[in-house]
C-alpha cells in the first residue's frame, strides 16, 4: 500500500506547532514549531530524522511563518510532494454546539469558527488564521477541523447544563464543552484496544500544565471536568480549577479588580505557580522536598482535586474498570500518579510501585493483577488521532 500522511497544524496566537504523521503506521515523520510570531526576534525548529534545523529570524504573520515551514519540508525533508499528503488537520479548541466530529473546511465551516470565537476568545482567532493561511498555500488537498470539544458534545444534558437560568444560559450558549477532547477520546480508545473490552468504565487524567478529567463508559464521554472555558475543574498549573463564582465579585467589590484582572489572575496566577510560585511540576517537588510548608500544602490540594474527581465519576458511571494517566504530568511524573493511587484503596485499586516508577514512554498497566481497577499510564497522541480523524472525511 502507499504511504499516505497527513500533516497536522496548530495554529496558537503567536505560534505554529506542526507534524507529518503516517495515519497508518502511527509515525511522526517530522514535527517543528514556529515561535514569537510578530515579536523582533522569532524561531523555528524543524525535526526530521534524528535532526533538528534552529532558524532565528523574525517571523512577521502566520503566513511568513507557515511559507517557511514549507521550506524547510522540502529542504531538511521529507518533501510534501513525495510524501503523498491527503490532508491537512487543524486543530480547533472550541467547535461549540455545531461539530460532534472532524468537519470538511469549507467557507460555511470557517463562518462557524468565526461564530464561536466569543466562547473561544484565545485560541479560535489563531486558528482562523491558521486554516487561511494553510488553505492558501496548500490548496490542492483537502482541510479538515478536528474539535478539542467534539468528544463532549454529546454529553447527557444532566452533565452539560449549568444550573443556570435556562433563558440566559441558552441565549449565551452557556454550558459544559469540555477540552483536550482529542486526548481524551484517543487515550480511551487505545486502552479499551489494549484490555480488549469496550464496554469500559473508564476515567482518563488528562494532567498538563492544563489538566482535565473525563469519565467514558462504552467508549462515550459521560462528564469531563473543563466547563464553558479549560478555568474550571483540576488544579492547574497557573489555573485555578474549581472556584465559588462569586469569588468574582468579591474581588471586584473588596479587591477593585476589574474583570481582565480577575480573568489573568484565575487563568494566569494561580494553581500551582499562585500556591508555590512554581508552575512546574519538576520544581514543585524540588520545593517539596526541601521542606515547604506552602508547597506541601499546595500538592495536597492538587492531590485532594484528582481524588475528589475520580471518586465523583465512579459514582456517575456506577464503577469504575480503567484509570488511566496521560499527558506530560501524567506521563511522567510518578510521584503525582503515587500520591492519588496511595489514596484509592477504598475502590479496590492496587499498583506495583516498580512499575510506577519513572516516565512512561510506552502502554504500561501499573496495578497489580489482584486490583479491582486496571491502572494505566498511556501516552497520548493528538496529532495522531487528528490524522485518523481527518482521514474519515477524505
């Protein structure tokens, strides 16, 4: 069969992360990032093969940046004209009330993007951006959006709606659009594959700098902690999580702090860099294990979310089969995964502690066979199952 790849764009405000995948093999061919765009000084790094090209130079706009990615495919390789490109993938963080799934780009879907920036002010513009550029310089193949909140749409009302007034909250399309949806619905997939059931009672911890929790049962997100914005639900790196609305007002009434400050200092300065003054998890245990009072406090309340989430889900779906940790946190740091096992017991969970230990590159079922619950760690892989995703619409 001939190789077919897809190539994977995620335009950000000020960056352009990119890979050429093989939807079939899995492989990522190549991968960059363009950085600092319309700063005086931007970057981009290519990797193929084992080499990484570094270019600094100013990167003017998106489509600068994106004409140079080109570039570089065709002179540090692999060349997109021998690669047998199929598609493009974009990634999109908000799809809304429209997109239960990946969408063939056209003018109405770019319309729809366009409608919905409101409910994704920081990340839909760039990637409006994105999918003009891409569309211009590569028209020849088709485009597809693959929607971070395609995977929740379809949540049960009872776990979509607020308990907000009806009128309002339908008038302001207010409700409950999840996020990392991609991640989600790849890691559930993958592990119901590897325990060969789908009939799962899963919950994945999708733990980043931004985290989120979702419950899935029989391959279907049920809830997922992420609401209107990726504010609510986990401790965060510079995010907040869960938060009495009204915390709101009291800053502006008492604190005289107006609405974008508020906005930066939920989204910006708090979680863990507003708890330890660390955002970084590697340096949060260093801060730990000297001894910090306030960092020690602060992974008990982080450590105190994920248990009050996971016993949350397993009462919404009635058990739980599968936990499984994904993402650079979840991935990596054993210690996160250690302080939530060790507090699990009540469920039946038990894990071997050598199998626990260090990053996890690979599919690895840390608990032991005598545990009630299968305890994955499972690398996710977005920009895969965008590729996958694109391919069902070409």
């Amino acid at each position: 069969m001939t190789t077919r790849t897809v190539l994977i764009i995620n335009a950000g405000s000020s960056s352009i992360k990119y890979a050429l995948v093989d939807p079939d093999s899995g492989e990522n061919l190549a991968n960059g990032i363009v950085e600092r765009i319309g700063d005086v000084t931007g970057s981009i790094t290519h990797k193929h093969a084992g080499e990484k090209t570094a270019i600094e130079e100013p990167v003017p706009d998106h489509g600068f940046g994106m004409a140079e990615v080109l570039r570089l495919f065709e002179e540090k390789g692999p060349s997109l004209k021998e690669a047998n490109v199929v598609a493009v993938g974009h990634r999109v963080v908000q799809g809304g009330k429209y997109f239960n799934g990946p969408a063939l780009i056209d003018d109405e879907v770019v319309a729809k993007i366009e409608e919905l920036v409101p409910l994704g002010p920081l990340h839909n513009p760039a990637h409006l951006k994105g999918i003009e550029v891409a569309r211009d310089l590569l028209p020849d193949v088709p485009h597809v959006a693959v929607f971070d909140t395609a995977f929740f749409q379809e949540l049960p009302e009872e776990a979509a709606r607020y308990g907000l007034n009806r009128e309002v909250a339908d008038k302001y399309s207010i409700r409950r659009y999840g996020a990392h949806g991609t991640s989600h619905q790849f890691v559930s997939k993958q592990v119901s594959e590897l325990l060969g059931r789908d009939d799962l009672k899963q919950i994945v911890l999708h733990l980043g700098n931004g985290a989120s929790v979702s419950a899935v049962v029989n391959g279907k997100a049920v809830e997922t902690s992420m609401g209107l914005t990726p504010l609510e639900g986990l401790v965060m790196g510079g995010r907040t999580g869960d938060i009495d609305p009204a915390a709101v007002f009291h800053l502006a009434r008492v604190g005289g702090m107006s609405i974008d400050e508020i906005d930066h200092l939920f989204n910006r300065e708090s979680g863990m860099k507003g708890l330890t003054g660390q955002s970084d998890m590697r340096e949060v245990w260093k801060l730990y294990d000297a001894g910090d009072q306030d960092t020690i406090e602060a992974v008990d309340i982080y450590t105190h979310r994920l248990l009050k989430y996971v016993g949350a889900y397993t009462a919404v779906m009635g058990g739980l089969d599968a936990l499984t940790f994904t993402a650079g946190i979840g991935e990596n740091d054993d210690l996160v995964r250690q302080h939530l096992l060790d507090r699990l017991g009540y469920l039946g969970v038990r894990y071997d502690a050598e199998k626990n230990a260090g990053r996890v590159s690979a599919p690895r079922v840390i608990s032991t066979p005598d545990s009630t619950v299968t305890v994955t760690v499972y690398p996710t892989n977005e920009e895969l199952e965008i590729a996958r995703q694109a391919l069902t619409l070409i």
